[in-house]
C-alpha cells in the first residue's frame, strides 16, 4: 500500500524505469497490479483492466486487434499474465449486430468464447463487451 495511504491521498505508484521495455500485455499487467494492491482503489476480487494490443494472428500472420481482459473471477492485484482472456476486437464488434436489448444481455456471455484469440482457455469476464466498446486503448 502506497506510503500516503493514511492521509487518504492517491499516489502514483508507477516506475517508468521498472516499466520500460515492458511489452502492451506486460504494461497491462504491471498496471493491473499496482491498482489492485491498493483496496482504496479495488477490493480483492474486484475491478477489471483491459488493453486494446495489436497481435500477430496464428493463421493469416497479418496484425489484429486483440482484447486483453482481466478474466473472470481473478483478482487485480496478484492476476498473472494466464489470468487475462484474450478476444479478436472485430468478433466482439460484430457482437453488437446480436445484441437484442438489455433483457437479453446475459446471451451475449455464451457468444464470447466464439470471439476468442489463440485459443485462450481463460473464460472473459460479464464486463467483456463494456471494455470492448469503450473507445480507449486501456481501461
């Protein structure tokens, strides 16, 4: 927990030496777990993070875009990189043309093992599509 945990006040605990050289999925882990070690900002068990990383597909060998996302029921702050699902963006964009209202949201958890990426094992959180569809890189 961050020295200034008594006063309440955040710090930032990133180290841009410690992260340099860091690949996207390294970035995403190292950030998942400073956030996760600090229960002012998550408790145990709680909150997702994502990355938005370019990868290489295994069968075309052309670059796609690739979810990375905090799997379902891990923890933030000891996840490890087999603890993040991983999904082609364009299956989870093309998710949106099934989706048939919020009665109906449940459905779309037993699509997501359709949009996986390299065959991942990882099963991805109910908060899949919500960091899918936000227009950031991380969330």
């Amino acid at each position: 927990m961050p020295k200034d945990a008594a006063s309440g006040r955040l710090e930032s605990q990133w180290d841009d030496a410690r992260a340099r050289g860091m690949s996207e999925p390294e970035l995403l882990l190292y950030r998942s777990n400073l956030l996760g070690s600090d229960k002012r900002v998550t408790n145990y068990g709680g909150g997702n993070t994502s990355a938005k990383v370019m990868e290489t597909d295994p069968l075309t060998g052309e670059e796609v875009e690739v979810l990375w996302v905090k799997g379902s029921g891990g923890d933030v702050g000891s996840i490890r990189m087999d603890g993040f699902a991983t999904l082609y963006m364009d299956r989870l964009e093309a998710l949106k043309k099934l989706y048939r209202g919020v009665e109906f949201e449940d459905e779309m958890v037993g699509y997501l093992p359709h949009c996986t990426f390299r065959l991942n094992p990882r099963a991805a959180s109910i908060d899949t599509p919500l960091h899918a569809y936000v227009p950031r890189r991380h969330v």
